[in-house]
C-alpha cells in the first residue's frame, strides 16, 4: 500500500470535486490501465477516484506525471507501508 498525494495539473472536465487528493493506492500507474485511489471522503465515508486508462508515465525520483484521455496529473509517493498477513 502507497501513501500519495494525486494533483490534476491539467483537465478538459471537472469530474474531481477537488484538485488535490490524499489518500492511498494499491498500485501506482500503469500504461492502459485506469489509475485507481481512496482516500477520506470530502462530505463523509470513503472516496474512490478511478482515471481513465493511463497513456504515458515520467518518472522522477518518488514523483510520477502521467496522461490520460482527458487530464494530466502529477502523483508523489510518500511511502511504502507493507501489508501483513496474520
């Protein structure tokens, strides 16, 4: 499990109710892939974001910028927690 933050940079909609998402994910992106997070809700529960499939990736460092069909966003990793199985 990643802990991220996920920032549209860029965006020909207004899907997100916010520009900047803190939450965590399973996986970071991946070339044809949707890119999928949780993070708290803003009202209440849980929030889960799910991008359209990702179409390139620049990696620097523990920050990723990747494309989309319709956006551009930037996702810096904070850590990697590791899960455990009892």
């Amino acid at each position: 499990m990643y802990n991220v933050k996920l920032t549209k940079i860029r965006s020909n909609h207004n899907n997100l109710r916010s520009n900047v998402i803190v939450g965590k994910t399973n996986e970071l992106p991946v070339i044809g892939e949707g890119f999928q997070m949780l993070s708290e809700g803003l009202d209440f529960g849980v929030r889960h974001v799910w991008t359209s499939p990702v179409k390139n990736i620049e990696k620097i460092e523990n920050t990723y910028q990747f494309n989309t069909a319709n956006s551009v966003y930037k996702l810096e990793v904070f850590e990697t927690k590791e899960s455990t199985c009892v």
